[in-house]
C-alpha cells in the first residue's frame, strides 16, 4: 500500500504549465479526493477543462 500519490511534472510543463497551475491541480486532485458529492466533482470537471482549455495539447 502506497502512502500517497506522485504527480510527474513533465507532461503539465511541456505544455508551458508552471508552479500556479500545478498548485491548482494538487487542489482540485485533494477536492476530488475528499469529496464523494457529484455535485462538487461536476464543479472540479468544469474547472478541469477551462484550465485545460488555456494549455491545449497540440495549437491549432
């Protein structure tokens, strides 16, 4: 059994994510966790794709 959870930093920095946005995903990753309300994970989902939608994947 692991005592925690390790989240890799390359992926979020190659798409030009710093220290604010990774401190935003350690946020919504805790929320998500401590939370069993679907009410709260549709929020975080929201909040998912707009933070996403600032750092696409391949630029149009």
């Amino acid at each position: 059994m692991t005592s925690g959870i390790r989240v890799g930093t390359p992926a979020t920095t190659t798409q030009g994510m710093g220290t604010p946005e990774m401190k935003t995903i350690a946020s919504l990753i805790a929320r998500a966790i401590k939370s069993d309300d679907a009410t709260v994970h549709a929020g975080i989902k929201s909040e998912v794709h707009a933070l996403t939608a600032k750092f696409p994947i391949y630029e149009a």
